[in-house]
C-alpha cells in the first residue's frame, strides 16, 4: 500500500541514462540553486533591526544602511572567490571537498559537518519564515504555523523526490515571480515616495531608545544580516546538477544570483528606511512596506503570496545540496553508504528523506520560530566559508598554476573577511543558540569518524588477496557440511526446507532438529515424522522454558564436529512468505529471531529457504 502511494506522489522509476536528461540550464539552475540566496533577503533586513531597533530606535535606519553595505561587500568578496572554486572542482562538493583535499581529513569534516547543520537549518528556517509570512497576511492561522510549516515540508519533499527535472519546474516559476514582484515593490515603493510624495505611517509604535551606537551593537547587527548572504556556496556544491559545459552554467548562475541579491537587498533595506517598518513578531518588515505601497489590495496579498512562496522554495537549494554533499561523504566512508545510492528518480532519494525528518524535527522542537532557529544559522555557513577559502588558497599556493598569485589574493581575502565574520557571528550569537552548533559540529566529526573506522575495519576482514584465495580453494578438501533443519512441525514449508539440505550435501549429514514446548505436540511429530520416513534423523529437544535458540546452540556444542573448527555447520531455515504485509503481524517470525542470535556465531552458516503462500 505504501509503495503505490509513494509511486502515485513520486512517480514512476527511471532509466540510468534518462539522467543526463535530469540536469538543469541555466534559466532552471537559477531558481533552484539561488533560492536560499534570493529569499534571505525577505528576513536578513528586519534581523538588522531586531537588533538595532531596541537599543539606538529610529537610529536604527541611518545605521541599517550602513550594515548592508558591509554585506553587500562581503557578497562581491564570496562571489569572486566561488568562481575560482566552481573552475578548480568541476565535480562539486564545496567546501567539504576544497577543505578536505587541501587541508586535511578533520577541516574537510568540519565542513561536511557545518555544511549538514546549515542545510538541514536552511529547510527549518525557510519554512517557518515562509509560514510566518503567511500568518503576518492572516493573523488567525498563527496557532497552526507548525502544522504548516511540516506541511510545506513534506510538499518540498515530495517534489525533490520526483526528481531534478521535474522539482525545477514545480518550483522554478515562483522564485521569478518574486524576484519580479519584489522588483516592481522597490521601484513602485520609491516613485511613491520620491515622486508621488507619499508620507509613511508607522505602523508599529517606535520604541525609545535604551542605549547608545556602539561598535559592538554594529557588530552584532552585521552578524545578524549576514543570514542574507546562506546560499552562495550552494552554485559550487550543485555542479554536477547542470547539464553541459557545467562549469560555466554554474558561473552564469553565480553572477546572476548576485545581481539579483544586490538589487533587491538594497532596495528592501532601503525601503525599511523610507516607510519606517519595524520588527514585530506578527507582522513582518516586507508586509509593513507591502501595506504601504500597494494599500489593503490584492497586489498586497499577491506580496504576501509571493513572499511566503520564494521563502519555502529556498529550502530546494538544501534539497538538492544537502544529499549530493551526503553522496560524496558516503563515498568516502564517513555517512552510511546507503546515501550514496540514487533512488528510483535518479535523485539521492535517501538524503532528501533525512533531511526533511530532521527539518521536521527542528520545527516541532523550537515550536516554528524563525528567531529562535536564526542564531543557529549562520555559524556553520560562514565557518564553512572559511574552510572554503582558506583551502581555495593553499590550493594555489600548492599548484603555482599561470596567475596563481591573483587568484590567492582573492580567496586569502575571502578567507580573512569570512573568518573574522564567523568569530563575530560566534561571539554576539553564542548565548543565543550558536553554543549548540559549536557543539554538534565536534560531535557530527566524531561521529563521521567512527563511521570511517567501522568501514575500515570491515574492508581489511573482507579483504581477500589472491594467495589467500588459492590456499583457501585448496584447503577447502576433506571438510565436512554439517547440516541441520530446525522445524516447528512438518509441513511444505518444512518439507522445501529439508530436501534443500540434502542437496547442499548431498543427502549426508542432515539432521532436523526440533524444540519441544509441548510433550503431546512432539509425540504427534515423531508419529508423523516416521510415517513418512523421509530418511533424515529427527532430534527432539526438550526446552521447559519455551527456549528456541538455546536448546539447538547445546545441541551442536554436545556433537563431535562441533570441536572442529574446518568444518561448516549449516542452519536451513523454512520460512512462511505471505502475500500482504500487514499479514506478518499474524505470524511469529520464529526464524528472523533465530537468525538475529545465530548469526554471531563464526562457525554457522544460515540459510532462509522460504515458502511463499499463494494469497
């Protein structure tokens, strides 16, 4: 039932050479990979005045102007130094790869891992602004935003598991609609004012001033707008989701992201000013100067729409990073392998699953609050960066390619700037959640690591050279198969069972061994089992206290084969296939619980022989 359910929302599996088709140009990459980028912009302004605004008041807006531009500062410095990354690593990876290939085993990991932390924050805090736009429009839904905020959730996730080609379109046209809206908002907001002369209202009373302009407060107000600039990394982390010449499709969209972002933060900062909008925990900035702009119109809700819409899209960035990231940490040995397989979409179906579960999570955990989720956010971007950065310019320090000198001034400035960023976010953000990815990222490494030692370990057990080989094909003479048929009664199932052991060895050594818990059941067996002398020992053991697997385990270690370490001892398990899942429920899955405790033994061998039932 499950699986037609999810074949119904996903749809049906593809080719593996249907996936050079499910890459994206450069009109479809843009929405995708920028929409992280591109919606910060509707919420990085009004935490610059979250926390101006209650210490220096209407000072606030002089100042704003001022911090954006620092960012937008920042924002050209990142650009420059994503390109030299996008031409070094044609095959993606960002950060964790630079960092890993040029700095080492731990820097790359802390890379992943601030890397995993801002993906998984970028889905929580997307959707929760993009619901709180919502709530700001209609005020009576504020009660449901995390039973809204999950479902827009689980609608990215389904359209990320249809696929790259088909998540695209889903949710290319919305991030256009509002990078148009917002286009027509800045211009139409300043003709009115400018031109129209237009006096703003405020519409949420000014608090008086509890302090003075202070380098700290600008530092911390930095820090807070600097959730503008998440998202830039992600055009070189999704390389080898663009179809050819990648490398240049990638740059293209780069550019064109920053254009985007530099017109409609600055316009935005700058409309704060001109309309005094201030922060407010029912209505956001953006709706304060839709209102005034636009008035109690359709064009205003339209806003509303279209701000909600581009702040849930941008969780796709994260959607369509945040497993290939996950694919290439698999690769490697550091996450489970399974994340490195694609699903039936040719997507890496496993990481979108997990990320929109601990997305998920997050949102019920802070009760859908994009404040309290914000100050977790920008730590791992920018540490992230740095890492980026720094391993940008070791790269060419190493390589001395033609003009290396250059393109280390660019990426040792990127380094500098973001390093001193992260100290800062760090500090004016520790005691307000950043403690906690200062935390997990240790935590994430040590947990990567261990993962590795365990595939390191079971690669030099199954390791197999080919000497050993030989010696192990010629020894292989003179042991003997020992096999045995646990069996609850005689029936087909059990029947498949035993005349599968006799052909494994070859009618020798077979033994069918059954647990007595009812003395009148075992007699009835015996009388059956002789009636039909299948020509194979019945051993009945008696286990008083309704033991399965430790009766048979004293059974073997009692024979005289179980001294000899060569030789094989075979447990052919009968098990009952039946048609419905739910049906499983009915039956005791005696032989999984057998497997489970018998598969820890060296000397066993386990086989399931099973009999499939016909409705």
């Amino acid at each position: 039932m499950f699986g037609k359910i999810r074949k119904l929302l996903v749809g049906k599996s593809l080719r593996n050479k249907e996936l050079k088709n499910q890459k994206f140009d450069v009109f479809w990459g843009l929405p995708i990979l920028a929409s992280d980028a591109i919606s910060s912009v509707a919420y990085a302004g009004e935490e610059i005045l979250y926390v101006l605004v209650p210490v220096i008041a209407l000072g606030a807006y002089m100042q704003m102007v001022y911090v954006s531009l620092a960012i937008v500062i920042l924002l050209c410095i990142l650009v420059f130094s994503y390109r030299q990354t996008i031409d070094t690593y044609p095959n993606g990876g960002g950060s964790y790869i630079v960092a890993h290939d040029n700095l080492g085993t731990v820097p790359g990991l802390m890379a992943g891992a601030a890397l995993s932390i801002d993906y998984v924050l970028t889905v929580a805090v997307s959707a929760c602004a993009g619901t709180a736009a919502i709530t700001s429009a209609i005020p009576s839904l504020l009660v449901h935003r995390v039973t809204l905020t999950l479902f827009f959730i689980f609608v990215l996730a389904i359209g990320n598991l249809r696929g790259i080609k088909d998540s695209s379109k889903m949710f290319g046209t919305p991030t256009y609609i509002f990078i148009v809206s917002m286009i027509i908002m800045i211009i139409y907001g300043i003709f009115k004012v400018k031109v129209l002369g237009f006096v703003p209202t405020e519409l949420v009373q000014a608090p008086e001033a509890t302090g003075e302009l202070t380098a700290f407060l600008l530092l911390r107000a930095f820090a807070a707008g600097c959730t503008a600039l998440t998202g830039v990394e992600a055009v070189s982390n999704g390389i080898p989701n663009f179809r050819k010449p990648a490398q240049e499709n990638a740059k293209a969209v780069l550019v064109a992201l920053t254009v985007i972002v530099l017109i409609i933060f600055s316009g935005t900062s700058y409309l704060s000013t001109l309309y005094h909008a201030l922060p407010n925990p029912n209505q956001t900035v953006i709706a304060q100067i839709a209102i005034q702009v636009f008035g109690d119109s359709g064009m205003y809700y339209f806003m509303q729409l279209t701000t909600a819409i581009i702040l849930i899209m941008a969780a796709n960035t994260a959607f369509n990073d945040f497993p290939l990231l996950l694919s290439l940490l698999a690769k490697d040995g550091y996450v489970p392998r399974q994340f490195a397989q694609r699903g039936g979409r040719l997507n890496y179906s496993n990481g979108i699953d997990f990320l929109a579960l601990a997305a998920g999570g997050l949102v019920v955990f802070f009760d859908g609050e994009t404040h309290l989720l914000l100050p977790l956010y920008a730590v791992g971007v920018f540490a992230s960066f740095t890492l980026s950065q720094t391993g940008m310019w070791r790269h060419w320090f190493k390589k001395k390619t033609p003009g290396w000198q250059h393109k280390a001034l660019v990426n040792g400035v990127g380094a500098a700037v973001t390093f001193v960023t992260v100290i800062i976010i760090g500090v004016t953000k520790f005691m307000s959640g950043a403690w906690i990815v200062c935390l997990l990222i240790p935590i994430f490494i040590y947990i990567m690591l261990r993962i590795k030692a365990h595939y390191n370990i079971v690669s030099r057990q199954l390791n197999l050279p080919l000497a050993e080989l030989a010696f192990e094909l010629l020894d292989h003479e003179g042991k003997t198969n020992h096999v045995i048929v646990p069996l609850a009664s005689l029936n087909k199932a059990s029947l498949k069972a035993l005349m599968y052991a006799k052909d494994i060895s070859n009618n020798k050594n077979v033994i069918a061994f059954h647990v007595a818990m009812n003395e009148d059941f075992a007699k009835e067996l015996r009388e059956k089992w002789d009636t039909f002398n299948l020509g194979i020992p019945l051993v009945i053991y008696s286990s008083p206290y309704r033991e399965t697997v430790k009766p048979l385990l004293e059974f073997i270690a009692k024979q005289e084969y179980a001294a000899k370490l060569d030789d094989t001892i075979t447990i052919v398990l009968p098990e009952v296939i039946v048609n419905k899942k739910w049906t499983n429920i009915l039956h005791n899955q005696t032989s999984y619980f057998m497997r489970e405790k018998l598969i820890h033994d060296p000397r066993i061998a386990i086989i399931t022989v099973p009999f499939q039932l016909k409705h």
